[in-house]
C-alpha cells in the first residue's frame, strides 16, 4: 500500500515536491493544501484535489504524513507544531540558531498526540549535518568547516521578501576562495563566521519604498545577515527576471584531523553537494525522511525526530536484503 502525502503551501518546495512524490514508486500524493485561492492554482498532478488550509482537519484520517513547505522565517515556526497535533509532519526548517527552540515547541505537540514530526530536512540542516556527524565520530580529534555556496539561498530569500518595502529578492551565499582552499588543503584555522562568507543580496523595491531603509533591514537582521558581510544591490523587476531566475546551490562540509602516536598524520574528509535547484533537491530529502517517519511510528515512535536520529536504512524504498547487497 502506498504511503499518502499531502503537501503544504505550494510555492517553489511545494511545486519541488509534487516532482518528487510523482517519481517515488511507494508515494501518492492526497491532497495540496493553500493560503491562497485554490481556483488560482494549476497543479501538475491529475485528480488530486487543491484545498484551503483552513479544511486541512477534515484530513487527519486520510493522510500518513503532511510535507510542509512554507518558510523558516515565519512559516514553519507557526505552522510544524501546529499540524503536528494532527498529521505526522516532515519540514525544513533551517534557521540553525533557532532549531533547539522549534524542536522543543514540536516535540511537546507531537508527543501528545502521538505523532511523528521530522523538523529540518534537507541538505543543511540534513545531508550536511550527516555529514559533520560522522566526521565528528570517525575523527574525534578535528575541526568541522562548513561552506555553502555559491547559490540562492531559499530561506535567507524569504526573510529579504518579508521586509516591509521589498517587492522580491535573491540572495547568494558565497564561499570566500582563500579560506576554502585553506582548508582543502589540509590547515585546521580558526575561521570566523565572516571570514567564510559573503552575502550578496539582489532586492526589487516597492514603489516608494525607503532604499536605505530596506538596506539597514537586511544588513542587521540577526541568524541571517548580521554576521557576515553583506552586500545589497537594488535592481528593477526585470533584471531580477532576467539574470536571477535560476535555484542553484550546494556547497561543501569538511572534517580534518589527526591520528598516530603523535598526531603526525593528517586526514580530510569531504562532503559536497552541487545542485542545480535547491527546491527539488530539498524536497527529495523531505520526501526520504517521509518514508522514514511512517516506520518509526509504525513502530511506536512519537515526538520530533531530526535526521540525526532516523537509522540510514529507513529513508530507503528498498528492503533490507536488497540494501546489503547492492549498496554495503
């Protein structure tokens, strides 16, 4: 029997998401939940019914996880321990600062009704943070440098468009050469947060709005911006349409460290990612970590999990036997 799904909020994720269910052979798509007119909305996927999210409590028995695709910034922080109370639920959220606090709020709701939630899925927080795990395991005696980019940011664009002002944005985190090759190379340096990173934010205004205004917003807003250096260009709707259309990211996770009797020998460990759409690659993690839920509650699990805690095998369509001898 196939595992349903119904998706929340269909913009970029949302639309990544149908995608994925649409490719996963043990998945099947319920129902597509919406803020906005339903009638406004032209889904890919036939007789799948598009829904206000205010009759999303008329589903409860017919879904077996609800994919939430809305933002970190505001989004998610309302919405995970909401649904939760209802639906095993899986989400994205990526504010690393923050993620303790949303855990704490999703768990309680969960445990209480005996459900599953997955927060932070993804590639980082996700398949990064996998990652620095097992570098941190395998090499006790290290340093994690982590670096994202060059790419759009989905979550860092959000929180640009939802300043007062700001008709629509890109932002792209960019790795700073010299420190990645630092690293690469094998030196364990004491890296800050700006020495890593640079920001470049690409910002339509609204008509009238304040551009110094907008500007200060963005280079002060803290867990996003206010720790790196920052760099705003203020462009017209059509140059964002036309030079900044594409989702790409990815970016790369490092372990170094040392073994021996005298720490005399060096290893790296190196993790990359390089995506050409940032949506489409989340989803299909959140849509793994979907399967791997419906287990874990199967087998009496509740509460909020992170993809810390979900055994490897279970994010799989494929069984057991067929794991050990094809990918061991």
């Amino acid at each position: 029997m196939k595992t349903k799904v119904a998706i929340m909020g269909y913009g970029n994720l949302g639309k990544g998401m149908e995608l994925a269910v649409q490719e996963a052979q043990d998945m099947e798509l319920a129902a597509v939940f919406t803020r906005r007119d339903p009638a406004s909305l032209s889904i890919q996927s036939r007789n799948v019914p598009v829904l206000p999210i205010d009759e999303v409590k008329k589903w409860q028995d017919q879904i077996d996880v609800m994919l939430l695709c809305g933002g970190s910034a505001t989004d998610l922080p309302e919405q995970t321990p909401a649904f939760a109370k209802m639906f095993n639920v899986v989400d994205s959220f990526d504010t690393h600062a923050r993620i303790p606090e949303h855990f704490a709020k999703v768990d309680k709701a969960a445990k209480e009704n005996g459900k599953i939630a997955v927060i932070s899925c993804g590639w980082d927080p996700g398949m990064f943070s996998l990652a620095r795990l097992y570098g941190n395991a395998i090499l006790p005696q290290g340093k994690d440098y982590t670096f994202w980019g060059k790419g759009v940011s989905q979550g860092h664009s959000d929180a640009i468009r939802r300043i007062d002002g700001v008709k629509n944005a890109k932002q792209y985190t960019v790795p700073i050469e010299r420190a990645l090759n630092a690293v690469r190379s094998g030196e364990e340096i004491e890296l800050s947060t700006r020495e890593k990173h640079t920001r470049e934010c690409y910002v339509v205004l609204e008509e009238g709005a304040d551009a110094a205004s907008v500007e200060k917003a963005i280079k002060e807003m803290p867990n996003y911006f206010a720790d790196y250096d920052t760099f705003v260009h203020f462009i017209s709707e059509e140059e964002l349409l036309r030079d900044h259309v594409g989702m790409a990211h990815g970016g790369f996770v490092f372990r170094t460290g040392k073994t021996g009797p005298n720490k005399e020998n060096s290893h790296v460990i190196e993790y990359r990612l390089k995506l050409d759409s940032n949506p489409e690659f989340t989803t299909n993690v959140m849509l793994a970590v979907a399967r791997a839920a419906v287990r874990m509650q199967a087998e009496g699990q509740t509460g909020c999990k992170t993809m810390l805690d979900i055994p490897p095998a279970y994010l799989s369509p494929k069984s057991a036997d067929e794991l050990r001898a094809e990918l061991l």
